[in-house]
C-alpha cells in the first residue's frame, strides 16, 4: 500500500444504518435474518502515514474490523456535517472507548461550533483527544502526505451546521463524497453549474460517490421533512453510463429505498451503480 493513497468505503448506508432502529419493513427483516448490516455511510483514505476518515459512525469497530484497518491509527477526522450518523462515532475516540490523544478533527466554523457547545463533545477538544482545525469553504487543504481536502458547501437541512461535501485528489486520482444534500437544483447553482455532468468535469473528479438516499419521492409518510434528490431524479440527470464518464456510485441509502431489493430496479440505472462496502479506489 507504501506510495498509493487508497480510498476505502467503510458503509454505504444513511445515518441509521440497515436495519434500521425499530424498523421491521421487509428489507430490515431480511437483512437481519441473513445477518447483513449496512454501516452509515463513511470513507477511509490511506496514506504512506496518515490515516484519513471522512464522517464517523458509531459503527466504527465493525468497520475497521471488516476492512482491515485499526481506528487508533487515524490522524485526521473530517466532517461533512451533524447529522447523527456521520458524528456519533467520535466519543468513542474519548476515554471510554480508545482514549486517543492528538487527532486532528477538521471541521467548518459552524461544525466546530456545534461541538464546541455540546458538553460530551466538547470534553473531547478540551482534553487534547482531538485537534482544532477549521476548513473554509472552497479552499483547499494539503495534508502532510501530499492529498488535497476541498470542502464544497452544500445546501442540507442546516439546523445543527453547515454541510460539505469534499474532494479528496491523490497524484493519481480524485474523489468527490458527497452524502448528503437536499436537491440538485440548489447544489448545481450555488456551484455555477446546471449539470451534474459540467459540475463533476469541472471539479475533475474521476470518482463520484452520491447521495443516493431515496429512489422516488413515496418512501416515507414524512420524506417531505428530509429533502434529498432521489435516485431517479439523479439517474435522469446523468443520462447513459458511457466509456468517458466518471465513475458514480451511491452511497448514503435509506432503508426505504427499494434499490436494495430490486435486482431488476438496480439494471435500470443507465450503467450507473450502488457503491459497494470495502470496495477501494486508488487515489
Ligand atoms: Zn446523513
Ligand atoms: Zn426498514
Ligand atoms: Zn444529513
């Protein structure tokens, strides 16, 4: 691995995970009799000496157990937002669990914000188990191995903070993780585009992985309260897989979406895919 950044997806799962906590729809009983699991989505990124992870799941041990890294050689967190899932993996950075000291957690000025006035949260800034570093929007950040972090601003549900998606580029690669965000119209105008397709060739990613939440609008009695673009909606936009096209996948699925039942729904998506948990991607 010495040399090559690798990108690892750790879950691909919305924030609650599949099964779901006091779901018993026909997907979560499966998954529990089978004893498969989705991890809320989360991406590992491997360097010659740092160890990168983007959102942090309390599904952390079982990840790192799958996948084959151990969590206490991580140096640097980085947050896209607040939303359960991508945050409640960080006490167990804390005393209780592994009791680490000097992690850097890079977060926006409003992220950092959150954590700063949620005591539990806070504790863990105070007692050195993490490192304070505050990203701007937009501009780039070089890790000591040579990667480069974009934070891009994306319009979610910003109750708690702001939403980021990143850019992660390698001297081979480049991965864009974007989980969460609540529609395309919103997202391509803030970024001067009106296409996924210029947006994406814009930022030169060869690997995009998106939020894949819902497949149409009629999943749930309250969906209208947790906005995002559906798979459909995101299928159309793309139009044909053909041989120039980056590699999309999606990530960040509810147990709702019948994506994870349907073989026959999955071959009708213009050649584009789910992402895979533990498959890699040489950055
Ligand atoms: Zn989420
Ligand atoms: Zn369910
Ligand atoms: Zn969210």
């Amino acid at each position: 691995m010495t040399g090559t950044p690798t990108a690892i997806v750790l879950g691909i799962a919305q924030d609650g995970g599949v099964p779901h906590a006091g779901c018993f729809c026909s997907t979560c009983t499966s998954f529990h009799a089978e004893s498969k699991q989705l991890f809320p989505t989360s991406i590992l990124i491997r360097d010659e000496n740092e160890l990168h992870i983007i959102d942090v799941s309390r599904q952390l041990d079982a990840q790192s157990r799958s996948f084959g890294f151990n969590p206490r050689d991580i140096t640097d967190i980085w947050i896209t937002h607040g939303h359960l899932g991508h945050i409640d993996g960080l006490g167990l950075f804390g005393k209780e669990v592994m009791g680490l000291r000097g992690v850097r957690l890079h977060a926006s000025k409003s992220m950092m914000n959150l954590i700063r006035s949620t005591p539990r949260l806070q504790d863990l800034l105070e007692t050195g188990v993490f490192i304070e570093s505050i990203f701007e929007s937009n501009i780039e950040i070089r890790t000591h191995g040579g990667l480069t972090f974009l934070p891009l601003p994306v319009p979610h549900r910003d109750e708690l903070s702001d939403t980021h998606a990143f850019v992660v580029r390698g001297p081979r690669r480049s991965l864009l993780h974007l989980p969460d965000h609540d529609q395309w119209e919103l997202t391509l105008k803030n970024h001067g585009h009106n296409s996924i397709m210029g947006w994406l060739s814009d930022l030169r990613v060869d690997v995009a992985l998106l939020d894949g939440t819902f497949w149409n609008e009629e999943e749930l009695p309250s969906q209208a309260l947790v906005p995002h673009p559906t798979m459909e909606e995101s299928v159309r936009r793309l139009g044909l897989r053909n041989a120039n096209s980056p590699d999309i996948r999606f990530i960040h699925i509810n147990h709702s979406n019948p994506i994870l039942m349907d073989e026959e729904l999955r071959q009708n998506m213009h050649g584009w895919a789910l992402a895979e948990q533990g498959e890699a991607f040489i950055l």
